[in-house]
C-alpha cells in the first residue's frame, strides 16, 4: 500500500478510508460554510484552498459549497483531481502546504455533498425479491414474470433523501385494518440496505447509455437506506409501485466512494438465465463489486449482506434507466435496491429478518425486535478489496427513528 506523510494515529495502515479511497464530500467550517473536502483516516482535506493553490485550472469545480460542478465535469477531471489529492497526500514536497488544510473529522458536520437530481431505487437482488415475494405473496412465493428481463425499478423522491446522521420520524399513513382503513404512525417501520450509485456526466435527452459508459457517467457510490414503511408500503403499492411508504426519507453516506477506488474489487457477475436483450447484454465486461456492508441495529451486527451476490449490476440498471431515451443528469442518484445474501445472516431489511414480524429477534442486551421502535438506530457500513491487500470503504449510514410528531387523527 503507498506510504504517506500522514501520521499513523490520523490514518492507520488498516483504516479503510486510507490513501487508496479518498472519498468526496462536504464539511461545514469553523464558520459553519459548506465546503468541498476528501476523507483521508480521521481528517478532512479541504478542496477549494489545495485546489486553488496546487491545481488552479480546477480551482471552479470546487467554487460552490457543494459536489455539483466537479461531479457535472466528468472523468477527466475526475482523475485528474484524484491524482493530484493523492500526489498532495503522499508526496513530502507538498507536506508544507497541504497539512494546514487537513481538519480532523471528529468535530465536524457533514452536510449532503451534492444536489440530489433524480432518485430511482431498483430490486436487483434476487434473493431479496424471492425473500420478500415469501412474505408479501405466501401463496404464490416466486419472481414476477418481468424480474429476470429487465432490473426493476421505482421512482423515488429526490427532495427527502438526507445525509448520514440525519433523524428520521416515523411517518404516518393509511393501512390496512381487516377490511377498512385506519390511519397513524406506521407500526411496521423498516430498513433497507443499499448500495446507491451517484450520477456525475449527464447524457443527451433521447440518447441511450451502453452498459460499457458506466464509469463514464458514474462518479462512485454511497450506501443508501431506503427507509420503508411496510404497512403504508402493502396497502398502497398495488398497482403504481411505492409511494408514501418510502418517500419521507432516503439516507446516504456523507462520503462518495468514487468508482475509481473500486478497481481491485471488480468480481464477476453472478450468471444470468434467461440471457438479457442486448441492451442488458455485458457479455465481455461483466463484472459487480465485492463489497461487504454490514448492518447494525442500536450498535450490534445483525446481518452482512454481500453485494456480489446481486443479479444485475449498476452499470445493467443505467442501461435500463436510459433504454427509452431518458437522460442522466449530474446528481442523478439510483439504489440497487435491498442487498440480501442467500444465507439468514445475509439478510438487508427487517422484513426479512424478522420474516414480516412473525420471528422477533433478540440483540444481547435481551431486547426483542421485529420491525423499528423509536430511538432505534441503524448504521450501515461496506468495504471491498482494495489494492495490495488494503480494504477500501465506503462510508456509514446512520440514521436514528424518532417519534412520530403528531397523535393519529
Ligand atoms: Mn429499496
């Protein structure tokens, strides 16, 4: 792994945000003023000073108080920065200049890092979809005829996806009460763990994107939790898709893992069969990630669900995001839907874990639990082999239920 000029107690050989990662996001300062920062260990490097220094002609990328314009800008530029933060950061000669930028993480506020464009959340895991069709549709537990042609999908509300760290309160709604309607805070509060993948060079409205563009378009990854209201979810879905059992709140990393880290976990993808229409065809550069996210539940794991195991990759669902002519815009931000292993310790959401809430769970401090109390907190986390033996992460997700606001009425 390349050595840097770092102290070891700031970035540990191990740590998985080391000099191999260096994910984007934003802090506030001293003045509580967002500013563009890489993660490197447990410090923050601020972009627009070092970048206005030590790389002028990109000094515009990092001019707002956000990811915007540097995500909008394209590979290029991309790689660019990304080499010149990594020369900065190990290279001695830019010791003087740049250790004066580098803020210690704890203290520090991370804002969402940039404008949420489009959200859509697929349902890309196979054994996701057969786990939750178990306990959605007993009867008639198998994959909808459409799931092996094409990576289903939703559209989401780009405007209530919030930063790591954010509360989310427990929405109210309508449900199903034997055969009538009653209304109030969901009962059947839940997670879902997800890999979301942040959009950076747009494409032409009217165009297709090949699944070979993916890393063109893609600037790199966050984990997402695709908080869900199961009761809201059952009783509203049919036959439009989710609506308001999803869309009070979608929470994602403070940190952008950019793809340009993942190169040493590219695995194969997993077989297909049937074979996709051409559009979905990657024969040649079929490859996921191999990323490991573990979930905790009030700070104890309860599931590690591998990302390898999912059916279509990210690079299949922006072919199929753009297929009809839709653009990509910069911001665009679209999950792989739940992330379940085939195992029972590999599940990403309650509604798994706890099969519908008909097998509560107990952590070891002796509490039960079948979907979300109040005060429940859920932390996600992934890292991937990185290069030389190193892990790479991508950054936590932690979000803590509140009460909902209101009596029900
Ligand atoms: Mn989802």
């Amino acid at each position: 792994m390349t050595e840097t000029w770092l102290d070891p107690t700031a970035v540990a050989a191990d740590d998985p945000f080391g000099i191999a990662t260096l994910p984007y996001g934003v802090v506030l300062d001293s003045d509580r003023q967002p500013q563009p920062a890489v993660r490197i260990g447990q410090l923050a490097l601020l972009l627009r000073p070092a970048v206005a220094a030590l790389l002028p002609e990109h000094a515009d990328l990092f001019a707002g108080g956000n990811l915007d314009a540097f995500l909008a800008a394209g590979p290029a530029s991309w790689l660019d920065v990304r080499a010149a933060v990594t020369a900065w950061l190990t290279d001695e000669a830019y010791r003087e200049q740049v250790e004066p930028l580098l803020v210690p993480l704890a203290g520090l506020e991370a804002v969402l890092p940039f404008t949420v464009a489009d959200y859509v959340d697929f349902y890309a895991s196979e054994h996701h979809a057969l786990n939750a069709s178990r306990v959605l549709r007993p009867d008639n537990a198998t994959l909808l005829p459409n799931w092996k042609h094409l990576p289903v999908g939703y559209h989401g509300r780009a405007g209530t996806v919030v930063v790591s760290g954010t509360g989310v309160r427990r929405p109210h709604g309508q449900r199903r009460a034997g055969d009538g309607v009653e209304f109030g805070p969901s009962v059947r509060l839940d997670f879902e763990a997800e890999v979301g993948f942040v959009v950076g060079a747009g494409s032409p409205h009217g165009s297709r994107v090949p699944v070979g563009e993916f890393p063109r378009h893609v600037f790199g990854l966050v984990l997402l939790n695709d908080w869900s209201a199961r009761d809201i979810q059952a009783w509203e879905y049919v036959p439009l898709g989710p609506f308001l059992g999803k869309s009070f709140a979608t929470s994602i990393s403070a940190w952008i893992t950019p793809l340009a880290a993942l190169e040493s976990a590219r695995v194969p993808a997993v077989p297909r069969d049937p074979a996709p229409l051409p559009y979905l065809d990657d024969t040649g550069d079929s490859w996921n990630l191999d990323l490991e996210l573990e979930v905790r539940l009030n700070g104890e794991l309860i599931s590690r669900p591998p990302f390898a195991t999912m059916y279509w990759t990210g690079a299949q669902m922006m072919a199929h995001l753009t297929v009809n002519g839709a653009s990509l815009r910069p911001g665009d931000l679209y999950g792989s839907g739940t992330v379940s292993g085939p195992a029972d310790d590999q599940l990403g959401s309650l509604l798994e874990l706890s099969r519908g809430g008909s097998r509560p769970f107990r952590l070891s401090d002796g509490t039960e639990h079948a979907y979300l109390d109040d005060g429940d907190e859920v932390v996600m986390t992934a890292t991937a082999p990185g290069p030389d033996g190193s892990r790479v992460g991508i950054a936590e997700v932690r979000g803590r239920i509140l009460a909902a606001d209101t009596p029900a009425d």
